[in-house]
C-alpha cells in the first residue's frame, strides 16, 4: 500500500515548504546566525506547513552542523527527524486535544528539566495549542517566559485569538498563509510529473480551486484522483465527476442566459444540474465565483497576469466574451442576488426551487438603481453594436429589447404625459422601429400641420415620422427622442394650441420599447407624472390585478382586503369600500397591511396615493352611484368638458384649480362671521346626533 501523496511529498528543508516564504526566510536567518528563539508560535489555516515547519525547525536545530538552516541529512539526527523517519526521543510532539488538562502540563514541566539523550536540545512540538485548557496554559507560562538552555517550544494552532495572551507575547509569531492558485497547480503538475501521471491543467486548476489554498487538501484531492485516474491520467471530466463540481461549459451556458435573458436555457441549466446529483447550493456558490471574476475582469482587464484570476487560457477567451455581452451594472446586481440566495440555500427543504426562484431573479428587470442602470447598459451596449449604413445612418436592428416592466393594457391607455415637449437633444435608437419606416421619413418633405381628431384614449406611440418645419423630430428641426404622447392644450374652439405632428400608429403586434427618459425614471417619479391621468374607471378595472399583487406579497392583508372595490378618488386619497366592518377595522388599524395595498396599488396601477376605508355590504352598488362624481374628482379624459361654459381645460390646469382652491393649514382660521361657529347651543349627545347622525341604542345606568 502506497503512501498518501501529502505524506510521500512533505518537506524536509526550509526551501521546500511552498508558498511560505514569508515565514521560512527570517526563520532561516535565525537558525544560521544563532538568534533561535527558545518559544515559537506558528498559525494560519488548515494545511498550509505548521507542523512541517516545526519539524523542520527541529531537525535544522538537532543537525550535527547546526543550527543550520540547511541539514545535512546524514546525520542520525537528520534521518531521525526526516520526513517519513522514526523520530527521536527528543522531539516531542503533543497533539493538545488529548492532553489539554492541568495534570498533564504539570507533567510535561517535569520532564522538560531533564538534559536531552542524544541530542543538543529537546523541543516540545505542541500542535493544537487552543485546545489547551485556562489551567493547563497558566501552569507551563513560568516554564515557558524561562526555559532552561536545552528546552525549545513549537506551538501550532490554527485559532491563534484563543491562545493565552500572556504565552503570545513570550513567543516568536510567524503566521502561514493559504497558497495561492497559481502556485498549487505548478506544485501539483510536479507531483504528477514524479509520480509519472498524465493530468489535464483544467484538471489541476479543479483540484487547486477545491482545496481553497490548502496544500495537504489539494494533495488529498489529487490522491483521489489519481487513484481513480484512467489509462488517460487525471482528466478534467473525471474530476468534474469525482469532486461534484460545476462543468464550466454549465457555467458559461447559465451567464450567457442571464445575458441574453434566456429563461429557458437557464432553466434547461438548472434542470441538468439536479438530474446530475450536483449540490444546487455548490452551482450557486460556483456562479457566485465566476460573477467575481467577470467583474474583476471587466476592471482589469490583464487580471490574469496579475493573478487576480485563475483560469485556463480558453476559459479566459470566454470569459472576456461574456464581460461584453453584461455591463458592470447587470455583473454586480447579479452577484448581490446570488449572494442573497446563497443564504436561502442554507438548510432549504427543496433546494431546486429556492435554486428556480434565484434564477427567475436574476432574469427579472427591477425598477431599483442597479435594474434601471443595467437595462441602460444594455440597450448602449446594443446600441454600440448596431452596423452602420453605407450612407453614414445608423441602421436600427429589427430584434427588438423585452419589455422590461410593461404596465397593464387599461393603464397604459389611459397615462398621457401633460408636461410641455422637452428641448430638442439627439435621438436615443429605438430598437423596435425598423429602419425601413425611418428612412421613407427623413427623405419626405416637410408637410402642412394639420389639427389632428382628438383621440379617445390616448395611448404610447413611437415617435412622429414626420413633422413640420421647425418641430422636434421633422426634417427642417432637431430629432426628439421617443416620448409619451403628449395632449397639448386645447382652445374653446377645439383646436390644437400647439403645433400638432403627426403620430403614425404601431404596428399590429409590434411591441414598444422603453425610453430612456422612462428607464431613468424611479417608479415614485413616474407615478407622480402620470398621477392625474388615471381616473377612477381605470382603478376599478385593474382592482383584481391589485388584489393577486397583494397576495403575493401578504396573505393575510389579501385575506383582510378581498371584496374590497375603490368607489371614489379625490384629489389626495382612493376610497375603498368594504363589505365587513371587521375585516375592514383590522385592515385599516395595521398600517403595513395597509403600506402593502398602497404598494400594490403603486406597481399595478402607478398610482401612489393615500387609501382611505368605508362600509358598505354592497361595493359594486356604490361604484354605480359614485362613478360620475369619481370621474369628476379624477383628471379629464381627452374630449370631457372641464367647466359649464363649454371651454376645455388640461388636467395640468384643473389640478392647479383644486390646489389653489385648498386653503393653507395657516390660513384655516375661524371667523366672526363663520357658520359653523353657531352651535345653536348643541353639546354632547345632541351635537353626535347633528354632526354624525349617531342613534342611542342602549343606555347603562352606572350607579
């Protein structure tokens, strides 16, 4: 039976010990100047050399020619003390989590003071240092602050913070390190040149990312391999295979999903995945890695040289290839979703579907500044990477960009933007208009205005075609990007106030595409934008979508608001009729369950508005009766007449109406001539029944 690599290969100098430099070189000076101190302490991970530098120190001590910082091997000291020798009487080596109690510090103290047998010092090597109890420790500090000529102490902890703080500072402290990458993978290509082994270099960079810098694990690990190891040697399949790592080709397939936002090919990923018995949370936590590495290599871009990433020269090739296709913006908000879901993988029950709903995260856009930042690096990317025409136009692409939070059919008839028309700036490409409209537009000559029909519902357009002279967006004046289609203000005549151009209208089946000014746009701005646009009508319709964005969210406030119907919106809050009292006093009486409605409200509707709360046993009745008085406390659709003279007025204006119409809290001060002043001498009882319309139903004589 064959040694254990970690043991065949373990080091006898000071010079082979990998990785450690920091350590060996002033621990070599020492010995050769004559400056050993009499107490060392050695700390760092698992694996990295402790114990074998303490048995080298030792041998370099015990040398015939020592202290030496290089043995000569020859000596019955140095073949005693070798890598795989017998050992000597003399060196001792105590693992202190069996010998951790004070009856066992009492005796190695009594031992310590005898003179060495065939030696020049006796060197305690105590490994495991932390475990040694509070006793035990405060019992060997005389014998260790003042040690007798002879006596050397080696202590190996991998928990140095547990180590008495008064043994700390009577020793020399050298802490290890974990080996790099790079380094363990040449260590391990010349293990498996010595042991004769053919071994792939992806193989070996698996072996050294699975050992995390530990020079013994990755020994272990390549063991394994090599026991298992074909007429082929150590392949990179058959790691994959042994270890339960991620194939990088998976890898690379799932970051060019994310990418391209390719549900189904990241499903398909996730799917292999399980059905291969992989570790859904070892997938996660190999993505994670390879999100670092993307984003490192996007910062800098020689990182490999510098040794910020290791990886095979192919993998890097794909790896550059992907840091195109995803911005800084998409690497880094991907990674923090990853990392979240790290945390929920812990213990999970059905590891896949915490592992699906990380990936349906990480496909879904978000309105928060990271969402909003990647999607404008994607369409700049997109829009870098659009060819140009041979008579110096830019041709627009006919793939269009997914909607990234498209609003509901009702509501997105109904948002009409009343803000006057933006400077004239450079066109944003459009990635849904084909090229074909855009050129037909340019080349036709500038045309007469002419008033369009006003429409009855006004909806999201592209951008005009064609223009009068001197209008954003014609030939004869500076292109605007794609907007809202605005109302401009109407006369009493009915005609246009402004220069009208022409809207063309989309396409059957075409869908429209973000802006930028919308991608720009928090979900509270663009609510407040299009606040007035939405009457009550368009509430009502989208109240069930409401209410299913309000179950997933909470439950129990879905339970609390079901049968819930809006009957009327003022200026400031949405009435919400509701058929049980009780249902509705525990609603309104807990203000998350009512900050989860509003929100729903707000992601459904757009409408960020207060919510206020009635009774009544049948809401579909009262939506009936209050609808023409709703409709008038909301904004006008396009055609309604605002006042009884017959002018028309914008919502714009009507809003400014009402807020000069509200009286200032500073204002509202009681007058002499007040009408509410007079009481007509009403108090108590009578003043509820005037003000409230309260009956009495019992009284209680309390005497």
């Amino acid at each position: 039976m064959s040694l254990a690599l970690y043991r065949t290969y373990r080091p006898g100098r000071l010079s082979d010990v990998i990785g450690q430099e920091h350590v060996t070189t002033p621990l070599g000076r020492a010995l050769d100047s004559g400056r050993a101190h009499h107490a060392y302490l050695f700390t760092g991970p698992r694996g990295c050399g402790k114990t074998s530098t303490a048995r080298i120190f030792a041998r370099s001590l015990n040398c015939v020619q020592g202290p030496t910082s290089e043995p000569c091997e020859v000596c019955p000291s140095c073949v005693d003390l070798a890598p795989n020798g017998p050992g000597t009487i003399d060196v001792i080596e105590m693992d202190a989590a069996s010998h951790r109690g004070v009856d066992d510090a009492r005796d190695l103290r009594e031992k310590a003071m005898y003179a060495p047998a065939l030696s020049t010092y006796r060197i305690y090597i105590i490994d495991e240092a932390h475990q040694l109890t509070s006793d035990a420790a405060n019992a060997l500090l005389k014998l260790i602050e003042e040690p007798p000529p002879h006596l050397k102490f080696v202590f190996a902890t991998t928990e140095p913070d547990r180590i008495l703080a008064t043994i700390r500072s009577r020793t020399h402290h050298y802490p290890f390190r974990l080996v790099s990458s790079r380094r363990l993978i040449e260590h391990l290509a010349w293990v498996c040149e010595q042991e004769g082994v053919a071994a792939d270099p992806a193989a070996l960079a698996l072996v050294a990312k699975a050992a995390a810098g530990s020079v013994r694990d990755s020994l272990s690990i390549l063991g394994q391999l090599v026991a298992g190891s074909g007429p082929d040697g150590v392949t990179y399949a058959n790691a994959v295979v042994q270890l339960g790592m991620t194939d990088s080709a998976l890898l690379d397939e799932a970051i060019s999903a994310v990418a391209s936002s390719d549900g189904a090919s990241l499903f398909s990923v996730v799917d292999r995945v399980v059905e291969a018995g992989l570790d859904p949370r070892r997938f996660a936590s190999d993505i994670l890695e390879r999100f670092r590495d993307l984003i490192v290599l996007h910062q800098i871009p020689d990182a490999e040289s510098s040794g910020l990433i290791d990886a095979p020269d192919e993998q890097l090739a794909t790896m550059r290839v992907q840091v195109q296709e995803l911005g800084l913006a998409q690497l880094s908000r991907a990674a923090d979703l990853v990392n979240t879901g790290l945390t929920e993988l812990k213990g999970a029950t059905a590891p896949r579907l915490q592992l699906e709903l990380l990936c349906a995260r990480l496909l879904l856009p978000t309105a928060d500044d990271a969402g909003v930042l990647a999607r404008v690096e994607q369409l700049e990317q997109r829009a870098s990477a659009t060819p140009v025409a041979h008579d110096g136009r830019q041709a627009t692409p006919v793939t269009s960009v997914p909607p990234t939070s498209p609003a509901p059919p009702t509501a997105a008839a109904r948002m009409v933007s009343t803000t006057p028309p933006a400077p004239a700036t450079p066109p944003i490409p459009s990635l849904a208009v084909p090229s074909q409209e855009s050129e037909p537009a340019l080349a036709a000559p500038p045309t007469p205005p002419t008033p369009p029909a006003p429409p009855s519902r006004p909806t999201r357009t592209a951008p005009a075609a064609a223009a009068g002279p001197g209008v954003a967006g014609g030939p004869g004046g500076p292109p605007a990007p794609p907007k809202l289609s605005s109302i401009a203000p109407t006369t009493s005549e009915g005609s246009s106030a402004g220069p009208p151009s022409h809207v063309p209208a989309p396409e059957s089946g075409s869908q429209e595409q973000p802006t930028a000014a919308e991608l720009s746009q928090s979900p509270v701005e663009a609510t407040a934008t299009n606040e007035v646009a939405i009457d009550l009508g368009a509430v009502v319709t989208m109240w069930p979508a409401v209410l299913e964005a309000l179950k997933s969210s909470s439950r129990v406030a879905h339970t609390l608001a079901e049968g819930s119907v809006p009957i009327s919106r003022t200026s400031k809050a949405l009435v919400i009729a509701h058929p049980e009292k009780v249902r509705m006093d525990i609603l309104r009486g807990n203000k998350g369950h009512v900050e989860q409605l509003r929100i729903a409200i707000l992601d459904v509707v757009r409408l960020d508005t207060e919510i206020d709360f009635t009774h009544n046993p049948e809401p579909a009745a009262m939506v009936a009766k209050s609808a023409p008085t709703a409709t008038s406390d909301s904004s006008p659709e396009v055609g309604d007449q605002s006042s009884d003279d017959g002018s028309k007025k914008s919502a714009r204006e009507r809003i400014a109406e009402q807020v000069q119409d509200e009286v200032p809290v500073a204002e509202d001060v009681a007058t002499a001539d007040d009408a509410d002043l007079d009481d007509s001498g009403l108090s108590g009882l009578a003043l509820i029944q005037r003000e409230l319309g309260g009956t009495v139903m019992t009284e209680y004589d309390n005497d």
